[in-house]
C-alpha cells in the first residue's frame, strides 16, 4: 500500500516556526501532487496547501498566505510545509495527501487518494 508519512509536528507560542514533513518511502514523490490539510477538534478538515506534480503550481489557503509555504526536495523525496508565524488559531492536525496527477493540484480534501495520519501542531502560550 501506498502510505504517507507526516513530521515535525509540536508545540510551539504564537509567533513561533514550524517545518512539517511528508515522505512515502518507497515511492517518488515528485510523480505526486500533494496537499496538506489539517482539522482541528470539532471543524471540518480544510486545505491548507497543495504543490502539484514536479511542484509546477502551488496554491495556498488565505487564511495563510504570507505565513506557509510549501516546497518539495526531490532528493530527500519527501514535501515540506514550513510555517512561520504561527497562531493559536493553525492548532490542528495536520495531514500530507498524495494523488497521482498531471500539472494539478487542489485544496479540495476528497480530491486525494492517499493521506497519512496526521501530526498534531499546538499553537498557545
């Protein structure tokens, strides 16, 4: 099975950094668009960002814009989402997806094939 693994997850103030990682061993990820999501206790799961398939688009949810950003390093095979500037209000899980695409990604969860099983970020003072 095709099986996604997130990192870098924590607990971090407001205002503090954070990189999460996505890796699948055993398969090349750059053939891949991947998303993160995340959810936080009682709300819905939504895109946080998405980077297609040899990272040709990148897309971003408003609410963190300026902050997040996603990036692949095709020789560790593995996608990144460093976030800065964090608020308590990016407290959630947080899930890498994967989809075999072309030139495409989305922020739209049922989009994905393939999830992990989330890292836990807690944003408070």
């Amino acid at each position: 099975q095709f099986q996604l693994v997130e990192s870098g997850g924590g607990s971090v103030q407001p205002g503090g950094s954070l990189r999460l990682s996505c890796a699948a061993p055993g398969f090349t990820l750059d053939y891949y668009a991947i998303g993160w999501f995340r959810q936080a206790p009682g709300k819905e799961r939504e895109g946080v960002s998405c980077t297609s398939d040899s990272g040709g688009s990148t897309m971003y949810a408003d609410s963190v814009k300026g902050r997040f950003t996603i990036s692949r390093d095709n020789a560790k095979n593995t996608v990144y989402l460093q976030m800065n500037d964090l608020k308590p209000e990016d407290t959630a899980v947080y899930y890498c997806a994967a989809e075999v695409s072309v030139h495409v990604c989305s922020v739209v969860t049922d989009w994905y094939d393939y999830w992990g099983q989330g890292t836990q970020v807690t944003v408070s003072s």
